[in-house]
C-alpha cells in the first residue's frame, strides 16, 4: 500500500507538480465519521497498491487543507476525498459517501 501523509504546501506542490493522478483524502483525527471514512480509505489504497494515494489530517495541516479547497474550487469538508487529473478536480466525495466501493468505481471511471 502507498498511503502517503501531506503535511504542508510544501509537500502538496511536490505532489501537484507530477502531474499525474492525485488521490488525496482531508481527515480529522477526531471525528467518527472521518475514522469509518478513512478505514474505508486504507482499504482502497491497500487495493490499489499501483497508485500513490494521499492524506492529510486537518488538524494538524489545516493551512494545507485551505489551500487545497481554494486551489481546487471545492468546499472544504472533513472527511472528504478528491481526484485531480493535472489541475481539475474529475471527482469528489464526502462524508458517509466515502466507501471502498464507491472509490474503486470513481478510480475506473476516471481512468483515461
């Protein structure tokens, strides 16, 4: 599995400068949902060990977390998960919508 922690813009613009696909998923360490979410969220990744997929704790990265939701366009929420494609955000989910299911069909429908 490929589960790799942001802390910082820094470590984001290293990310986004790749310019492949970027799964990346904003968690909060405190709240419920955000733990179901995310245990759905390692079971994708450990499904997927041929992609790279991100996470950030927004408690601990929260200027990270803001710049992502104004870089991106997209509402900040926690737990939420993105899929960019370069610049574009080709998918989004959130809370109880967050489910291995529902990111493997999102992965397939947005492979080019």
């Amino acid at each position: 599995m490929s589960l790799i922690q942001l802390h910082n813009e820094q470590d984001w613009n290293l990310v986004k400068d790749q310019k492949k696909r970027i799964i990346v998923m904003k968690n909060s360490t405190t709240c419920p949902v955000s733990h179901e979410a995310f245990k759905e969220y390692q079971k994708f990744a450990e499904g997927h060990e041929n992609e790279t997929i991100y996470y950030l704790n927004v408690q601990d990265s929260r200027p990270l977390s803001n710049a992502l939701a104004e870089q991106t366009g997209i509402k900040h929420e926690s737990p939420q998960v993105l899929i960019l494609e370069g610049d574009d955000v080709v998918w989004h989910a959130s809370h109880w919508n967050i489910t291995n299911k529902k990111l493997v069909s999102a992965l397939d429908q947005t492979k080019a």
